[in-house]
C-alpha cells in the first residue's frame, strides 16, 4: 500500500525532510542487501498513544546488526529517544514505526567491513496489513513452494533485509495465485512461517508454535502471544508442525507487528476448522488488542509518549 508522506524522517542523528531523505546508489546496502531494520507500532489506546515493546525491538535490532559483525553507532537510548522525536515531530498519535541500520557509500566489493553503518527512523500511517477484513474474516492461505533458509545459510534470527528476497517470493507466489499469503516450510518440510508473520496452530485446546530450529523469525508479537496464552491457562507447545498439521487444525492463526493476530480460514483453499475464526483465535484477539487499543497492560510492554 503507498505510504503517506510525513514530514520529517531521522537520518544519523539529525531530522531531515521527507523527500531529502537519501542514500548514494553505490551504498553497499543496495547492491548486497547489507541492512537489518525492525517494524513497530505506536497505538492510540485509550490511555494515550504508546508504543509495544520498544526495548524488545531494539533487542532484536541490535542483536540482528551483531550477527553480521556490525555495530550500530549509537546507544540504545539515543536510538529510543530518537524514535519518540520523530513520532513528536511529525506529530503522530498512531503510525508504524521503521528503524532501519545499513551499510552506506564506501568500498563497493562484498567485503562490509570498511563501509560506514547508517541508521534511519521513519514513521508513519499504516492500518490492517493484510487487508481490511482480515482481523475479523481471516484470510485465505497456501502453502509455498519457496521453503525457508535451510540452518547455516543465512540466520534466519537476524532481521536482515537480503532474508526478505526469500520472503517475496513467498509473497508474490501466494497472490498470483490469488491467496493472500504463502507459508513457508523448513527444508525439513515442517512448517515455519509466512512471508512477514510468525504462525500459531490450535489443535484439541492446545496452542502449538514452531522453535527457532523451523527458521523462523523470533516475533515479538510471536512472544507477546505466547505468554497471552500461557497466562490463559492454555498450554502452549513450541515444537516443530508437520505440514499436514495445517490441515487437521482446528485454528491458524499468524502474528506479527504489521499482522497483528490475523485468523486464517483456509489453506490451498481447504477451510481450517468451520473456516471463520476460532475461538481461541478471537481470544487471543481479544487479549491482544486489551493492551494495545484499552491501555490495559500489565507487563510493562507500552511505552506511553508524554507530549511537551
């Protein structure tokens, strides 16, 4: 979906105007796909606008720069405070949230190491991601022919842009072939995860989840979600799914920043369950949204902007 222009994106400690936002053609980001980025949410809850686990995506970011013998050139509290003026600036209430770290204009050879790491923080408005019916109908899936990266490939835990050429493919196969999103196996041909979302599988009560082993991204949704579910006296079992499992389910649901908890209601056009969502599914909806739309957290997991 186009994005709506803001006024001001953070470019390397310094704020900059939206259409002057701009790298070199020779940064080795754009020629190797040298990046790692996060995606988060600022909500509107009733108790305020407040963004969802801040400190856990920046974890993840930095953690994800790490892996590839990379280091953000500012401290954790820079980055967060940073992103709460660019929010404030642009005077946003609600809107996603783009931290991204690349390698810039330098040596332009596979090599990374002499090249400068620069950081951007944009902002913006985005609303369902996979469309406006999702969160309530759920969405229609297949499984993909594009499996994830197989284990000492490329590591599958470090948010990094190049993993996400993997991901259009599963993405553009889903919608020519008039689905609204693939899942990805492991080259174990256990199920892993879809395009840009974690998934969950509810079978006779129990909530099921693929491990970090399945290549998949460790969500922080995906967390969120389980200790939801676990706090719900549910039991939460993070094994590996076969694929036939996606079949037999008595729910699916996937989860994710953009994602949020969307319900899916078929798999290559076999309906899951009664094909409209379950009600685990709306239950873990519904405790979601508890925090992120009523303000009613309990963890600790919004970070609440208190305007000037």
């Amino acid at each position: 979906m186009p994005i709506k222009p803001v006024a001001k994106i953070w470019m390397n400690g310094k704020l900059v105007d939206w259409a002057n936002a701009n790298i070199h053609i020779l940064s080795h980001v754009v020629h190797y796909g040298s990046s790692w980025f996060e995606g988060i949410r600022c909500y509107e809850t009733k108790k305020g606008s407040a963004i969802f686990r801040l400190d856990k995506h920046l974890e993840r970011l930095y953690d994800s720069v790490k892996i590839y013998h990379s280091e953000i050139p500012f401290l954790r509290k820079e980055l967060e405070d940073a992103i709460l003026q660019t929010i404030q600036v642009n005077g946003m209430k609600s809107c996603y949230i783009r931290p991204i770290v690349y390698r810039g204009y330098g040596d332009v050879g596979v090599n990374p190491l002499n090249n400068p790491v620069d950081v951007a923080i944009a902002v913006w408005e985005w609303g369902t991601y996979l469309g406006a019916e999702a969160l309530s109908n759920g969405i229609d899936c297949c499984v993909s022919s594009w499996t994830r990266p197989a284990p000492n490939t490329l590591p599958t835990i470090a948010k990094a842009g190049g993993n996400y050429l993997n991901a259009q493919l599963i993405k553009i196969e889903a919608l020519k072939a008039g689905f609204t999103e693939g899942i990805a196996l492991d080259i174990f041909g256990h199920v892993s995860e879809g395009s840009g979302e974690n998934i969950f599988m509810v079978k006779n009560g129990d909530v099921y989840t693929p491990p970090f082993t399945s290549s998949i991204l460790p969500g922080v949704t995906r967390s969120t979600i389980m200790t939801l579910v676990k706090e719900s006296g549910l039991r939460l079992i993070e094994a590996p799914v076969s694929r036939e499992m996606l079949t037999i389910a008595d729910e699916l649901f996937f989860t994710g920043t953009a994602a949020e908890v969307t319900p899916i209601r078929s798999v290559d056009r076999m309906p899951i369950g009664s094909g409209k969502p379950g009600p685990i599914t709306k239950d873990v909806q519904r405790m979601f949204f508890d925090v992120v739309k009523n303000g009613n957290d309990t963890h600790g997991w919004l970070k609440f902007i208190v305007n000037d």
